[in-house]
C-alpha cells in the first residue's frame, strides 16, 4: 500500500521510502493539486520500482527534483497537453499545425516548453513511467545493468526500457502490460 504524509514523503507498504511525491508529479500539477492527492496521478508500481532502483544501487536515483531547485520537472506524470506540438506535426498538414501552434502560443495557460516533449500517448500520461538517473552510473551503465539481471528488474514490476537513442541521458522506465517475458525494449 502507498500513503504519502501531509509533507509529500511517500509511505510504501508503511515504510518511508527514499522520494517524496514531488519527483513523480509536475510543479504545475503539484500547485494545483498540492492538497487534493496528487498521489492519483502516478501509479502505485512506479513508486515501487523507483525504490528498488534505489534499494539495488544505494544509490541516489533522481527523477524530478523541481521541488529542491532544480530543473526537472517532467520525468514523471505529465499533463496531457505535454508533446501536444510534436504530435499535431505528425497529424496535420505544415500549415494547420503552424496554425494551431501560433494560436497556442497565445494561450497564457500553457506551457510552452512542455508542447513539444515526448509522445502523444506516453506512458507517463498514465502514470505508469518515470524518468531517472542513477548517480554515478551512466544512463547506458544503468540499463545495462537492467539487462544482465532482467528477472530481478521484471519481478519489482519493470516492463519497459528505452534504448539511448530515445533516452540519452537518462533511463526511461514503465510498467506497462507488454505480455512479453522479456523487458521490451523501445528504440530498437
């Protein structure tokens, strides 16, 4: 069972984890939503999982971290609107898209950054991924590593894994139904 205290530390199973709900939820969603649990927009085994990354290395497993003063802000949930911008350039014409882009670039309520980050149907729309990094491990170290004790990573609930063509810099990770006995791996 996940709780999380009035201060954003998240409980799992009744003991204190290493994150707060701050990491796993945007600024803009976290201010709108600070007192009316913003635990609802991440899913239970995201929580999880990034534990037992935690747990594995012993390490500081970082995901957003907006809420110390940094700059991450969406490597958990996002906002539906967020890659709005990259997917009306995949669905409509050159110019119905520099069309509704300009209009949306007008609206104060968005922001416009977050337009044209990620896929349309990411799986962190749903709650179901996170973003991180491991610190002192490089983001091709970490998923190796994923790779050569897979079992250990699919039984704490792991899925799905980006390759470094999609992720960089950083380890994309989600529990998504695959079906699959094997992470499937995005980018291959």
């Amino acid at each position: 069972m996940i709780s999380v205290s009035d201060k954003g530390q998240i409980y799992i199973d009744e003991q204190e984890s290493n994150f707060k709900i701050q990491e796993f939820i945007p600024k803009t969603v976290w201010e709108l939503r600070e007192h009316r649990r913003p635990k609802w927009f991440i899913q239970p085994e995201v929580i999880k999982l990034a534990q037992f990354y935690r747990d594995w290395w012993g390490e500081p497993v970082h995901i957003n971290n907006w809420h110390v003063g940094g700059t991450f802000n969406l490597r958990g949930f996002r906002e539906p609107h967020v890659g709005l911008v990259k997917h009306v350039r995949e669905e409509l014409t050159d110019e119905q898209a520099d069309r509704l882009i300009s209009i949306l670039r007008e609206c104060d309520s968005f922001d416009k950054e977050k337009l044209t980050i990620g896929s349309w149907l990411s799986q962190h729309k749903f709650g179901k991924a996170f973003d991180c990094t491991v610190e002192g491990m490089t983001a091709d170290e970490t998923r190796q590593e994923i790779r050569d004790n897979e079992a250990e990573f699919m039984e704490a609930g792991l899925t799905t894994l980006e390759t470094g063509k999609f992720a960089p810099t950083w380890v994309h990770s989600d529990v998504r139904f695959t079906g699959l006995d094997s992470i499937f791996m995005v980018g291959v």
